[in-house]
C-alpha cells in the first residue's frame, strides 16, 4: 500500500490513526522480509543453472565445428566420386575406341588382305575363298574404309568393288557353263556363292533359268500322248507327270535357297516366289499344251446324239486333271508354309506374293478353261441321262425312274467334287437340282391321271376282280418313287455338303456350297408335290366305292339273314385294299387309307343323319360300325376317333328304350349332347318331346 | 431357324469389268473397292434389308463377266428371282451385247423373273450411251432400267430396295414362282435343307 494510500485511509493526524498505520506499515516490512529472503534462496539454484547452461554452450561449439569438418570431408568426398566416375567413363570410351580401333586395324589387315586374296583367289578359280573375302569387305562397317581412305591409303573400295565384280562374272561364266554341261555338283556349289557377295537375287534368278530350261526338257517328254487310247486317262495322266516335274524343280528351288548361306533375313521371303515366278511359265506351258490337246480329243461330238455314257469317260478324265492342277496349286501355296525360317509377317507376305503368282498365271487360266470344258460336258451327261431315263420309264410304263435319276445325280455330283473346284460343284449341284425337279415334275404329269382301278376296292357285293387293271401297278409304283424321291433329295444335299466340305477354303465358300446344295430342297418339294398329288388321285378314284359302303353302312333295313357276314364285309374289304396298299405304297399305305376311311365316315355320318331307323336298323347299324371302329383301331389309328363317334351313334339308335340312351354312349363319347339328340331323332319310334326332355 | 421373312436369290449378270462386283461391295458394305479384280466364278453376300417392317434376305449372287466362267455363271439363272444386267454407260461394247445377255436369260432363267437393266458408272465423264437409249432398250424387253453408280453411291441402295419390294409384293400374290412354270403352286412349304429356294417361310 502506498504512502498516499495510506494516508487517506488513516487519519495520521491522530494517535490512533497513526498507531494503526504503523502497525500497517510494519505488516507490510514483516512480508517484503519475507519474500527478500525468499528470492535471495532462489537465486543460488539460478545460479547454477546458468552455469550448467553456459558449459553446454561451450560443448555445442565445439559439435558444430566436428560437424563442419564432417560435412566438408563429405562433400570433397563427393567430389573425388564425380571426378572418378567421369574417368571411368572416359575409360570406357577409350576402351571401346580402342576396340573399333582393333576392328579397324583387323578391318584394315582383312582389307588388304582382301585386296589381295581375291584377285588371287579369282585367279586361282578358288572361288569359295574370293567369295569369302568379299563377304568379308561387305561386312565391314564403311567408317574402316573411309578410314583408311582418310590416312591417305589408296581407296580400297574400288579395288573391292572391282574384284567384287571380276568375282561375279567369273561366277556368272561359270554357272553358264556348269548349266550347259549339266554340272549339278557345280551349280549347287556357285549357287550358293551368290548370297555371300550380296547378288542373293542374280543367283535366284540364274538357278531357277537353269532349273526352268531343265524342267522344259523333262516337261516335253511328260507331255507328249504318245498312245490314244479312248479308255485311259492318257492326258490327266501326261499332266499328272507334268505337275510332277514342275513341283520337283519348285522344291528343289526352295531346298537350296534355304540350304544357301542364310541371305539377309528381310529378302527370304522374296526369293523364294522370285524362283516360283521364273520356273511357272514353263510348268504353265507345258500344262496348256497337254490341256488343250485334251480338250480338243475329250470334246463332245454332237454329231453322234447316242449314248450319254460315251461322254462318261471323258468327264473323269477331266475332272482328274482339273484336281491335278488344284493339288498342285495347294502344293506351291505350301511351300510358303513350310518355310522354317521366316517369321510370321515374312511367312505372309511370301504366302501373299505366292497366291498373286496362282492368280495370274497361265495355269490358273488353263484350269478354268478345263473346267468349264467338263461343266459343259456333264451338263450334257446329266440332261441326256435324265431324259433317257424318263423316256425309259415312260415307254416300260413304269420302271426306277427315281433310282435312275438318283443314280445319276449321285455320281455327277461326286464327279464334280472329285474336280476340286468349290465353283465346279455348285455349278453341278445347281445343274442337279435343275435335273430333279424336271424329273419331279414329270412324274407329277405322270401322277395326274390313275387308271380307272389302280386299288381293289370293290362296292359292297361286287366280286373282287379276277384280273388287276394293268395300268395299277406301275401307277403305284410311281407314288412310291416320288415318297422317296423327296427324301433321295434331301439326303443327296446333306451328302453333297459333308463331301465337298473339304474344298472349301473360307467361310464363304462354304456358305455358297450349302446354299447350293440347298437348291436340292426345291427338287424335293418337287417329288413331294409330285407324291401329294397322286395320293389324292388315288383318294378320289377310291371314291365311289366308299360312297357305296358308306350308303351300305348306315343302311337303314339290313338284309336280317346274313347279319353276321354282312358286319364283316367292310372291314374286310378294307384289309383287302390295306394289304395291297402297304405292299404297292409302303410310305404312304397309312395316311391314303385315313384318308379314304375318313372320307367313308362322313358320307356315312351324313347319310345317317337323314335316314329312319326302326329298332332292328339301328342294331344292324351298331353292329357294322362296331366292327368297322375295331379294324380302324388296328388298321387306320388317323380314322379312329371318327370311326367312335359313329359307333356312339349307332349305340344310341340302337337302344331298346329311350330312357336307356344315357347309359349307351360310352364315357367321354365323341358326341355332344345336341349331336347325340339329333341321332336319336332318327328312330322312329322314338318321340321328339321326350328326347328334349332327355337328360344326357 | 434365321430371323427373316423372305429369301430372295438376286443374281449379277453382265460383260466384265461393267461394275458388277463394285455394285454389290457398295451395298452390302457400303464402300467402293479400290482396284477390285475380275471376279472368279461367282461370289455370294447376302443383305438383309427391311420392306414395310419385314426382314428380307437378299441373297446375291456376283457372276463373272470372263467368257470362260460362262458354264459356271448360267447354271445361277434358274433359281434366279431377279437378274440385274449391268452394262457401262461409257463403254459401247458392253451396251452391244445386252442382246446376247437377253438370249442367255432366255435360255436358262425363269420366264416370271424380274429382269431390271442397269447402265453403271454415271459418274463418268465420257458418256457414251445416252439414258433414253438405255430407257428404250429396257422397255422393249420388258425390263425395269435403273442408272447407278456405284463409285459415288448413286441409286445403288435404290436398286436393291426396290428389287426387294418387288419381289415381295409377287411373293404376297403367290406370283412368285416356286419351281418349272408349268407347275402351277405348291404348298408353300420349304425344304428342310438349309436355306430352300423357296421365298416363303
Ligand atoms: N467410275 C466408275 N468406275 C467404276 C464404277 N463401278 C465400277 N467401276 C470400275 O470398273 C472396274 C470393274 O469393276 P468390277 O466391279 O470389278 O466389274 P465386274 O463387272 O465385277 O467385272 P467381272 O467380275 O470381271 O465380271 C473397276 O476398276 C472399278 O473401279 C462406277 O460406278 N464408276
Ligand atoms: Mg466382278
């Protein structure tokens, strides 16, 4: 408190006020005593701190200066490393200067060494050694020979180009040569020299001149017929060996260029087309001269309009050699393949420029021209076959027409496969199917009118005849063959794709020939036209016979004495007509007699309907159609739920009481309760109001 | 079994080099080859276009113009429905043996095919056959005539797609020939064979 303070708090005019602030003031001494001696304690520990304090100060100094040290050591340090590893580099420059060095220097030696051998080698006619040195020159890098051009050396290149070109018409020479005397040995030997003084390509083409002008030779011999004779296959055969030696020089092209010393990778794959492209025209040649001869003897002489089978041999002939000149076209695009190697892209582009080399050469023209050749000669086989078979069968009244034609389209269409030409047997199939359908249509001419008899089914009471009517049987005959023509059709397709399938080298090809084969199913439906039509022919001659037992069925007064024979006399005659019907017409016997018995049971029906039955009618009635509607169980499954309806019906007429006429039809009867009312309207003796009134 | 309605066999005729192959590359692919070889034989694409909301197939058949696939080429023009005959506006000789194509067509096609007559490459400058000419021609032979190009695109699509509802409305009338003229229809039905050459399914 201070002084001021203190006085306006106390009177210090007074005793008392002055006693107390005395008292105040000696309070107040007695605790700045006490805190005085309080920091007077403190400050010794202070003390000591500050001294601990500065000491460690001192210690940090000195750390910092070791660290200084440190970090300078470590950075001249860092310094020695960039200085070492910059020498090192420098080092390895110098090393690897030193080894072109070295190259060069053996460069330099091989050079004149090179120089020198091969005039020498040239001279020696050691051409293997002169070769090898200029494979050697060529293998050097350019920066040598300029070298040694720069140090005022004389050029060596000229001396090399030189001798380089000395050395290859000394090779060209002697490869002439060796060609003339048909030295094998040697032209093996030169060629192979070619790659290694970089003429890859002259050595390609001066071998395969040479295997060219063998191959003529060899060629002209396969070629000549000498013989010809109409029943062999004298040409196919003179090409066959033709092909023969054009594929043995191709291939032995392929072997030396591969067994040559390795040409630059990127060049393989030129070279080997490069020989194809020289050797083919010969090959071609020689094919279009065995072809056309061919052609000109296997031609069609229309003059002699006499047997189709006179062009039979031709047609094989021709088509053997159209797949000789296809094998030997699958053989030259393999060569390309079987090349090991190349790689992928070198393979494809080889493959490639081989495939342009079929395309444009003359054999592939040749081998179009053969096939058009023998499409035009089978298309004349196949028409005059399958009219001759028509006619046959038309004048013997009926014979296999079908297994004829089926026969025939059968064997063309596989000659036309055997031609190898996807082209070739969609032209065949086409042809084929054209061929079928006019035979399909023929015989639905044929169809259109049956005899007058062409089943036995006699009206009820007739004798059976004692003699068939004779144009039945080949009538029948003809239905069965146009049930399985249709099928012949189908199956003939499904064959024709499954044979064919390996001609096919793209998916489009593929597509082409099942659309092709596919032109089958018009022939089908052809036949099967051909087959619905006399099935119904045969229905409507059935006709008036199943009236007649229709009317004979529902017959209102039965004849009371025979009851028993009379019931069965349907059904027999039924059988009698099933039997010959499965034997005649085995594929069809079932759905003509539905037919038939479906026909009957209508008539029947209706004519029921509108007739009157006296008890003894209805019972007669009841018992024929039960009769009936068993042998349709057995004999005619599509009749029988209509052979049951009328048999329900019949229960009903032949009920003894009306009121009895509910427990008659049997259960689930196939009669509605309006139909059945209408049935018992029929009986006489039963009146109107009580069959409404009937519960059924 | 495919999804469509119709299949319709159209088939190419006419010399070499006309444009055939070029027409069929520039409908079903919609470009234009360059430097397109003489075709071997015949090719096969197919197109399925739509006519009133139905799928038809066109089945189309490219022959080659070269004499020598001659043999190979007629044997397409049975099943034919429609023969498109190319010629080249710019190249008379390809107009001069139209009469002997219709010989050909004669000879070997179905008497109800629909035959249309086109006059291609109207994108060149060196016209040789006028358009009336061409007109004239194919209305004698009870032809339809269509000038097209197939370079720059011109009536290409028109060409098929009219072909297409042709053919269709015949088949709707049950016109459409189903085999030999002579035959009168059969039940529609088609083979079970693959495609059958039949139109209805
Ligand atoms: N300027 C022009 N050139 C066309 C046209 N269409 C085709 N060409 C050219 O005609 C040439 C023959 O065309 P292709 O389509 O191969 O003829 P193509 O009728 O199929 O011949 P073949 O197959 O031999 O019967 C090609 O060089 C095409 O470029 C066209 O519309 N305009
Ligand atoms: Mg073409």
């Amino acid at each position: 408190m201070s002084l001021t303070l203190l006085l306006e708090k106390y009177d210090v005019s007074t005793e008392d006020g002055l006693q107390k602030a005395l008292s105040e003031i000696e309070k107040e001494e007695c605790e700045v005593n006490e805190s005085l001696s309080n920091a007077l304690s403190r400050a010794c520990t202070l003390e000591g701190r500050l001294r601990t304090a500065s000491q460690a100060y001192c210690k940090l100094g000195e750390v910092r200066n070791d660290a200084q040290v440190a970090a300078d050591m470590v950075e001249k340090t860092a310094l020695l490393a960039r200085d070492v590893s910059a020498k090192v580099r420098q080092l390895d420059l110098a090393r690897s200067r030193v080894a072109e060095c070295q190259r060069r220097v053996h460069d330099l030696i091989d050079l004149r060494v090179c120089s020198a051998g091969v005039d020498a080698a040239i001279r020696a006619h050691d051409y293997e050694t002169a070769a090898g040195h200029v494979a050697r020159f060529l293998s050097m890098e350019p920066g040598s020979v300029a070298a040694a051009r720069a140090r005022g050396a004389p050029d060596p290149r000229r001396d090399m180009d030189a001798a380089a070109n000395t050395l290859r018409d000394h090779l060209v020479r002697k490869f002439e040569e060796a060609s003339k005397k048909e030295d094998e040995a040697a032209i093996e030997r030169l060629f192979k020299l070619f790659p290694q003084i970089g003429r890859a390509e002259e050595g390609v083409d001066l071998l395969s001149k040479y295997l060219a002008s063998q191959l003529e030779v060899s060629i002209r011999r396969a070629a000549t017929v000498s013989e010809l004779r109409g029943d062999a296959a004298v040409f196919a055969d003179s090409l066959t060996r033709v092909l023969e030696c054009g594929a043995a020089a191709v291939e032995r092209a392929r072997r030396l260029l591969a067994s040559a010393a390795a040409p630059p990778a990127q060049s393989a794959h030129v070279l080997l087309p490069r020989a194809v492209a020289v050797i083919q025209p010969t090959i071609c040649a020689g094919v279009r001269r065995v072809c056309q001869e061919m052609m000109a003897a296997r031609k069609l002489v229309l003059t002699d309009k006499a047997d189709p089978l006179s062009v039979e041999h031709a047609l094989g002939e021709l088509a053997l050699a159209h797949s000789r000149l296809q094998l030997y076209f699958g053989f030259l695009r393999r060569r390309a393949e079987v090349e090991s190697n190349m790689d992928e892209a070198a393979k494809s582009a080889c493959s490639e420029a081989i495939e342009n080399l079929i395309l444009g050469c003359d054999a592939t023209r040749t081998a179009q021209d053969v096939l058009s050749h023998y499409l035009t000669l089978e298309r004349y086989y196949l028409e005059e076959s399958v009219n001759k078979a028509l006619k046959l069968s038309a004048a013997a009244g009926s014979c296999s027409l079908v297994d004829d034609v089926f026969f025939i389209a059968r064997k063309v269409i596989r000659r036309s496969i055997s031609t190898g030409s996807v082209d070739g047997a969609c032209a065949v199939l086409n042809e084929a199917g054209a061929a079928l359908e006019r035979c399909g249509a023929a015989l639905r001419r044929r169809l259109a009118a049956p005899p007058p008899e062409p089943l036995p089914f006699p009206p009820p009471g007739a004798r059976p005849p004692a003699a068939r009517e004779p144009g039945a049987a080949p009538y029948l005959q003809l239905v069965g063959e146009a049930a399985a023509g249709a099928e012949w059709a189908e199956r003939l397709a499904g064959e024709a794709c499954r044979d064919a399938e390996a001609l096919c080298r793209s998916e489009r090809a593929r597509a082409k020939l099942r659309s092709c084969a596919a032109g089958l199913g018009a022939a089908a439906a052809a036949f099967r036209a051909a087959h619905e039509l006399a099935l119904g022919a045969l229905r409507a001659a059935l006709a008036p016979s199943a009236h007649q037992w229709a009317d004979a069925l529902v017959d209102p007064d039965p004849d009371s004495e025979e009851l028993d024979e009379e019931a069965n006399a349907l059904p027999a005659a039924l059988e009698a007509l099933a039997e010959e019907a499965r034997a005649a017409v085995p594929h069809s016997a079932d759905a003509l007699l539905g037919g038939v018995l479906a026909e009957l049971l209508a008539r029947a029906e209706r004519t029921m309907l509108r007739s009157a039955y006296s008890r003894a009618g209805g019972l007669a009635l009841e018992r024929r159609a039960r009769r009936l509607a068993a042998w349709a169980g057995g004999g005619a499954p599509a009749a029988r739920e209509r052979a049951g309806a009328l048999c329900a019906a019949a229960a009903l007429l032949a009920v003894e009481r009306l009121a009895h006429a509910p427990d008659a039809l049997p259960p689930r009867a196939p009669l509605s309760p309006a139909a059945a009312r209408d049935v018992l309207a029929r009986r006489t003796d039963f009146k109107l109001e009580d069959i409404k009134r009937l519960k059924l | 079994m495919e999804d469509y309605k119709f299949l319709f066999k159209v088939v190419l005729v006419g010399n070499a080099g006309v444009g055939k192959t070029c027409l069929v590359r520039r409908f079903t692919q919609g470009l234009f080859p360059p430097g397109q070889g003489a075709t071997i034989g015949v090719d096969f694409m197919i197109k399925t276009v739509e006519v009133d909301g139905e799928k038809v197939k066109l089945q189309i058949w490219d022959t080659a113009g070269q004499e020598r696939f001659r043999s190979i080429t007629q044997s397409y023009y049975r099943s034919a429905h429609a023969l498109i005959l190319v010629y080249d506006i710019s190249c008379q000789p390809t107009f001069d043996c139209l009469p002997d194509w219709l010989r050909e067509i004669e000879e070997y096609a179905n008497n109800k095919v629909l035959r249309i007559l086109v006059g291609n490459k109207t994108d060149r400058e060196d016209r040789e056959i006028p358009r009336h000419i061409g007109e004239d021609f194919a209305q004698r032979h009870g032809m339809y005539f269509l000038e097209t190009s197939a370079k720059e695109a011109e009536n290409v699509e028109r060409l098929f797609m009219e072909i297409a509802v042709e053919l269709m409305e015949q088949a709707k009338c049950k016109e459409l020939p189903k085999y030999d003229g002579s035959l009168g229809p059969i039940n529609g039905k088609t083979s079970s064979v693959g495609d059958g050459s039949c139109c209805l399914r």
